[in-house]
C-alpha cells in the first residue's frame, strides 16, 4: 500500500523536551481529543480512533560489525474509517 507522509518533524532534543512532547499527546489520548502537530508553517490535526493499533519497535540500523545507530520508535495507526485491524503479538510491557 503506498505511504502518503502528511507531516513529519525530526530534531535534536532533551529526553525533558521529548517526554513533555509524549505526555501531551498522552492527555491529549486520555481525554479523547484531537491531537494537532506543527512545525513552522506546516500543521496536521488528527483524531485517533477510539481503539487505535499502538505499535512499539527497537530497532538498530548500520553494519552488523560496527556501531549504529538505535532506535525506539511509537506508532498509532487506525483506519480512517474508524477501524482497527486486530492485530495482537503480546501484552506490552514498558519498564
């Protein structure tokens, strides 16, 4: 299926700043709200699906015999209908 990218920001920042970034959009969830992005003139506002698929994945990009670079990337995905494919490989756990 092709991917259409509607808004993306990549930057340096403090694990505070990008914990104040993941709390926000942690209320914005609990309280059901739309969640807004913006980075300089561009702007996307979503709404999540009452049951959206949250997706978690480590990963390491580079050679398998030097340094690379690690990542932990999070996802919400929902169909813009409102469904939600269900798909399930386990109970997440963060600690």
């Amino acid at each position: 299926m092709p991917e259409e990218v509607l808004f993306e920001s990549e930057s340096s920042q403090s694990r505070d700043e990008i914990a104040s970034y993941l709390r926000s959009v942690a209320e914005k969830l609990e309280r059901g709200e739309k969640i807004t992005l913006k980075a300089g003139t561009e702007s996307i506002t979503m709404e999540p699906s009452q049951r959206p698929t949250f997706e978690v994945k480590a990963e390491r990009e580079g050679p398998t015999d030097g340094p690379g670079e690690l990542s932990i990337e999070f996802e919400l995905e929902w169909d813009e209908n409102g469904e939600t494919a269900d798909e399930e490989t386990g109970t997440l756990k963060i600690e």
